[in-house]
C-alpha cells in the first residue's frame, strides 16, 4: 500500500477498471494475477468436498490447467454475472468429470507452481464452514491481501509500523510510533487517515476488476466484509 506525496493513488474511472483482470488475462498479460486470486479458493472448495490434501492438489492444478487449455477465459462474457460465481460452476462442472480429466491431465502442459503447503496450513484452520463458504471466505482473504499488499508497496517501510492502525483501528496514542518514523503526532495522523482512504479505494480497485457494475462492487464489498466477519 504508496508514499505519503502520492497517497492519492490513480483516478482512473470506474469504467477502465471493471473487469481488467479477466478480460486482459485473455490475452495472457495478467493471468498469473487471474490465478493468483482464485486458486486458493478453488482449493479450499475442493478440500471441504472431501478430497484429501494430494487429491485436492491434483485437482486444483488438473482444474486450472484445463481451464487454459479450454480457453475457459473466452467463454466468459459480462452477462455471465460475477467472475467468481462462473469459476465456481465451472470448478463444479470439472469435479463431476474427474475421471475424464484424470485421463486428460497426463496429455495436458506443465502444472502450475502453487504453494500448497502454506494453502494446507489456512485450510487447517478454517474451521467448520461449508465448501462454498470457505471458497467465498478464501475470495475475500485474497482481496483483502491483494489490497494490502498494494498499500504497503505505495508506503514502503512507514507500512509496518503504521499497520494496527490503518486496518484495525487501533485506538490511543500515536507518539511513540511517530516518535519511531520521525515524525509530528499531527503528520502521523494525517497518514493513517489518508490511508485507510486509500486502503478502501483499493479495496473497491480489487473488487471491480471481476464485475460489471458500480452497484455490484457495493454487493461485492459487503459480500467480502460478511465473509470475513468484518
């Protein structure tokens, strides 16, 4: 998340960033970004239907290998709804046919490089929920990252000293953080609460990259929060 003289961040329109990842994947250029957002989710999914840790593995990367070579990206279409809703079918619709893909997979390309095992530790404590639950909790997890991520990125080393109180709101005094950054209590403030502004905005960034309209980002968002217990 950026620096303190370009807090702002980018004024794009909403119209320049409504669907970017999905559309702009279909050529390949943000695809890494594309799976990077759903694959975990897709993987918490598989491992709530009761598939063990080395079956729901194959799966997750048999399912996504096989979305690319099916050029699952040019099926998508805005009428469609939300991106996530018509990955989740089409992760359905690809479990029902394991045995096909099964044989499928050993033609297919090179599997993909996913971090399984820090995926297995999350699912480990993710409690009792149910598959679709844990795959919207798991969305909503990798928004929420994804946004923080970038804030920390655009403040640089002020991030980690300034994190609780960006997105915890954590309350009290300031002075010995601002004392720590070398700054005025009043300039420390100014800070978070330019912040949180931007932490929001790219929040709202995030989410509008996979929908259609303004008014579904605000469903989006209160889908995420829910999600989340926020």
């Amino acid at each position: 998340m950026p620096r303190e003289t370009s807090i702002g961040g980018s004024r794009r329109s909403f119209g320049e960033t409504r669907w970017t990842v999905v559309l702009l994947a279909r050529d390949r250029k943000e695809l890494g970004g594309l799976i990077d957002r759903y694959w975990k989710p897709c993987y918490f999914y598989i491992r709530r239907k009761g598939h063990d840790v080395e079956d729901a593995k194959d799966l997750t990367q048999g399912f996504f290998t096989d979305f690319l070579v099916r050029d699952g990206l040019g099926r998508v279409s805005r009428s469609k709804g939300r991106f996530r809703s018509f990955l989740l079918a089409c992760l359905d619709h690809f479990l029902s046919n394991e045995y096909d893909r099964r044989k499928a997979q050993k033609r297919g390309p090179k599997p993909l490089s996913l971090d399984f095992e820090g995926a297995e530790d999350l699912f480990s404590h993710a409690g009792k929920d149910s598959a679709a639950r844990l795959y919207l909790r798991q969305w909503a997890v990798a928004i929420l990252d994804r946004a923080t991520r970038a804030l920390k990125e655009e403040l640089g080393p002020r991030f980690d000293a300034l994190r609780e109180y960006i997105l915890a709101g954590q309350p009290g005094s300031v002075r010995e953080v601002a004392e720590r950054l070398g700054l005025t209590e009043s300039n420390v403030k100014v800070i978070i609460h330019r912040s949180r502004r931007r932490y929001r905005e790219l929040l709202r960034a995030e989410v509008a990259r996979t929908v259609e309209t303004r008014g579904e980002v605000d469903d989006e968002l209160k889908e995420l929060f829910a999600a989340v217990g926020t």
